[in-house]
C-alpha cells in the first residue's frame, strides 16, 4: 500500500515542463499551496531537448554563414570548420545556466518538488515512488515525445530531434523526413554546418501551416541556399547498413545519406499514466478540455502539448498560468488560439500571428478581405543586413488586422509588435499613425500598415 505524504495540495501538477512549471509558479505566487512531479528534468523539453538548444545551434550556425559571408561586407574571415564539441559545449552551457536558475526559482516560490514519474490513480491523487500525492486540483502537464512512422523503427543513423541534438559530428549528408518547424530548423543548421541536406515533405509546401506565400518564400530561400526538398512526396521506407541509410520514396526513388531525421510531429506523453482510467477522455491520445481547459472530470485541468493544437512552449506557459488563475478563482480571459505567435528560427526567418489570407477569407468571405505585401527590399536596416524577405498583413475591410506574416532575417523579433497588433485588434490606420525608429526591421511593419491604410511611404502605391 503507497504511503500519503499527509499533505494536501491546492495544486498538484504533473510535469515540470513549459506547461507545468508555469502553472507552479503562478500557483505558489497566488498563494496556493503546491506539487510539483517531473520524472526527468525541470524545464521539460523546451528547455533540455527543444527550443533552447535548437536555437543555440542556429546561433551558432548563423555564426558559420556570418564568417563564410565575411568577404560580402568587406570584412576578411573564412570558415575555418565546426567543433561540435565546442558548438555542444555552448549549447549546453546556455541550457545548464537556465536550467540552475530555473531549479533556484522553483525552490524560492516554494513549490514542493517530487521528482519522479508519476500516475494518476484518484482523481485527486497522483502515486510516485510509492507515495499519494493528493490535491484539491490535478493539473497535467506530461508533454509530448518525437514520433515515427509506422515501420521506421529510431535507431543507429535514423535519429529524432533528441539524437539530433547529441551529435558530435557534422553529417556529410542528411535527409529530413518532414517539412514543418522542427525539421526546417534542423536542415538550416546542418546546410550552414556544411551537410548536403535533403528534405522530404509529404504536403504539397514546406512550413505547411503557415500562409502559402511564406511557404514559398522559404522553398524560394531554400534552394538558393542549395537546400534540397521534395514536397507532395510520400516516404515509403528507409534501410540502413555501415555506409549509411538509404531512404525510399513512393516515387520509386531513393536517397542516400548519413542520417535519416525523422521530424514528423509529436505525440502526446499520455500513454499509461492512468488518465483514461480516471474518466479524461483522450482523442488519439490528447487529453480533450474545455476552452477553459477543464478535462470534465472532477478539478483536473490540463495543459501544454498534450492538450490538440499549436505545440509551442509559450502556449504552455500562457495555459499553465490561466489554469493556476482559474483554480485560483480570477476567472481569466480564455486563450485564443490563433493570437499565439508562432516563428520558424530557420534561416530565413517565418514568423506569423492571427489569420492566413485564406482562413480569413473563409471566416470574413471572400470579398471581406484586404491585404498587402511590404518587401523588406525597401527597408534600410534589412538591405543593411543583407537578408531579403516580405511582411504581409491581412486585414478586415474597414476593420483590424487579422494576420501578420513575415520572412526575413530576424523577424521572430518582429512578431511581439504582431502579435499585440493582432491582439488588441489595431486597424492599420491606429499602427500608421505609430513612430517607428529609423533604422530598424520594425520599421518594415511600421511601412507594412502605411501601406494599407492607403499611404505607402517607401513603396510604390
Ligand atoms: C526540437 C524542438 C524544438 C522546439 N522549438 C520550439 C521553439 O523554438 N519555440 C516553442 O515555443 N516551442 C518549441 N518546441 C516545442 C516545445 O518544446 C513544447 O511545446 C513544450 O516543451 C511543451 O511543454 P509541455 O509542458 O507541454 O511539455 P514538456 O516540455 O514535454 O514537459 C513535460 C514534462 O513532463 C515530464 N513527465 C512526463 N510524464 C511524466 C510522469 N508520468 N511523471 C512525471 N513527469 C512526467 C517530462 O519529463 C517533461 O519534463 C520545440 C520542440 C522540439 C522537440
């Protein structure tokens, strides 16, 4: 029989990711007494295996372009090579120092950590080691693991993010199975590394959930960086053997590389931790919720990856803190969905927020929609940096800003003036009449609205 640690918690959370430790904090901010359960390391993925350390190797591979490019600003520098040992020692120093300041937060809000893997066996009691950890409310927060294709058994030179992130080599060669975020990031890092890349998309465009024009920027992008891709190609299987894998299409093709990266989404981490049994109902293994991300069952709510929609870490943060909020009776505004920012940190940059011309077409009609495309041609501080790329805003007639769309270099910094655009529903004429500072890339936004509120500046009417 489990023994009960005697307390019990307002909050009992499970799983220390994005999702989880947001709900913590905000939790134990708000006064509420609260359990914290992760069964391998604080931070979860974004942290250990995710966004952290797949953004310090693009800072590192922005490096590598940066010296190889020198010679087109004048300046003398060449590309000597890679140290992978050197790139991971760095990776890992960023994610070690957030990783400690995280630990010493976790520990100054007074959150009670448990580490180790828990089950729901109540629908207010979690078991981990042996012990029941009870709570008034149960919120999960278990996350999302890199998935395969049936048949495409991990392992050896066929890789997910997870390996992918633990090389300590540059592959002569690699093909990407998958187009979307995860895999686009990777095939920049590895084509800047030096790898001859391949990707192969299933769905007719790269990046497919953004709008179309973004997508076929990036391609554009893509193949003057010589980035190879096959798009609306299906993947029937892959081999490997000592010279390396060697990946089929059901096109009859093959190709040959050093790895295989399998980047074809995430599943949620559900299986077998006991929610079903307590009466959550899972969709393919997501837990289902209600827009206030309650599960129906008894005071369990969920949050983060495991809950259908955008797998972003700040969309876990955001829902972690309106959960601890809503238990905590505030009453929060709900979430909406299509105002969470999402960005790309590939080279070029995608960044977006809002509506895609053709959703807002089918929300507003058809003819209810207007837009424009501000080529970043025209702005001084992208010419500056050399990088090329377009922003595109989509708004109602007479109404907000529906959907800010951007490619370039460092747009993903655009995306917080987007994305409170978007949010606050401006109408182009409210950011025209906003000051810009000159020379910058907000600038280009800044232009971007001029130009649909009918008084394009630096563009051509
Ligand atoms: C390669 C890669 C790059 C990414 N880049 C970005 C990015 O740039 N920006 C962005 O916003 N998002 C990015 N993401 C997505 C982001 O990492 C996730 O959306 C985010 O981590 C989800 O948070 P979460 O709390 O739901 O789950 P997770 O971060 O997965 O955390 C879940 C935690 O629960 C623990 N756990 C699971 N089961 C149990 C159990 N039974 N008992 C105890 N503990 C348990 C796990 O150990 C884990 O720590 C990236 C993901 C990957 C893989």
């Amino acid at each position: 029989m489990a023994d009960s640690t005697g307390t019990v918690f307002d909050i009992v959370v499970l799983g220390g990711g994005s999702g989880g430790y947001a709900t913590a904090l905000r939790g134990a901010q708000l006064g509420l007494n609260v359990a914290l359960i992760e069964s391998g390391k604080l931070g979860g993925t974004c942290l250990h295996s995710g966004c952290i350390p797949t953004k310090a190797l693009l800072h590192a591979a922005e490096l590598a372009d940066n010296a190889r490019d020198g010679h087109h600003f004048g300046v003398s520098s060449e590309l000597h090579g890679i140290d992978m040992a050197g790139v991971n020692a760095y990776k890992d120093s960023v994610v070690g120092g957030l990783y400690k300041g995280l630990q010493g937060l976790v520990k100054s809000r007074s959150v009670t950590l448990i580490e180790g893997r828990g089950r729901l066996v109540a629908a207010d009691t979690v078991e981990v080691n042996g012990q029941l950890v009870q709570g008034r409310n149960v919120v999960l927060a278990t996350g999302s693991y890199a998935r395969s294709l049936p048949g495409l058994e991990i392992g050896g030179r066929i890789i997910t993010s997870d390996q992918a992130l633990e090389l300590d080599h540059v592959p002569g060669s690699v093909v990407v199975l998958g187009g979307g975020v995860i895999g686009v990031e990777f095939a920049s890092v590895w084509k800047s590394f030096g790898a001859n890349v391949t990707i192969v998309e299933a769905l007719p465009h790269l990046v497919p959930n953004e709008d179309e024009s973004l997508s076929k920027a990036l391609e554009r992008a893509f193949r003057k960086r010589g980035i190879a891709f096959q798009v609306g190609v299906r993947f029937a299987g892959a081999t490997q053997d000592d010279n390396g894998v060697h990946v089929s299409l059901e096109s009859g093709e093959t190709i040959d590389a050093d790895l295989l990266l399998v980047a074809v989404g995430r599943g949620p981490s559900t299986n077998g931790l006991g929610y079903e049994e307590q009466g959550v109902t899972l969709d393919r293994g997501f837990v289902i919720t209600n827009e206030r991300l309650h599960t129906g069952v008894a005071n369990i709510y969920a949050v983060g990856d495991i809950v259908p929609g955008l797998q972003l870490a700040h969309r876990g943060f955001q829902q972690g803190i309106f959960v601890a909020e809503e238990i905590a009776g505030l009453a929060p505004a709900t979430i909406n969905e299509s105002g969470i920012p999402r960005v790309t940190y590939c080279d070029p940059e995608v960044a977006s927020v809002g509506l895609t011309e053709v959703k807002a077409r089918e929300v507003h009609g058809t003819d209810a929609i207007d837009m424009v495309e501000y080529n970043l041609g025209g702005n001084g501080k992208s010419k500056i940096l050399g990088t090329t790329g377009f922003i595109k805003l989509v708004r109602v007639k007479n109404g907000p800003v529906v959907g800010v769309h951007m490619i370039g270099a460092r747009v993903g910094e655009l995306i917080g003036e987007g994305q409170l655009i978007v949010n606050w529903e401006a109408h182009p004429e409210d950011v025209a009449a906003l000051v810009h500072a000159h020379p910058t890339q907000n600038e280009a936004l800044g232009e971007a609205h001029l130009a649909l509120a009918g008084k394009p500046l630096h563009a051509h009417s």
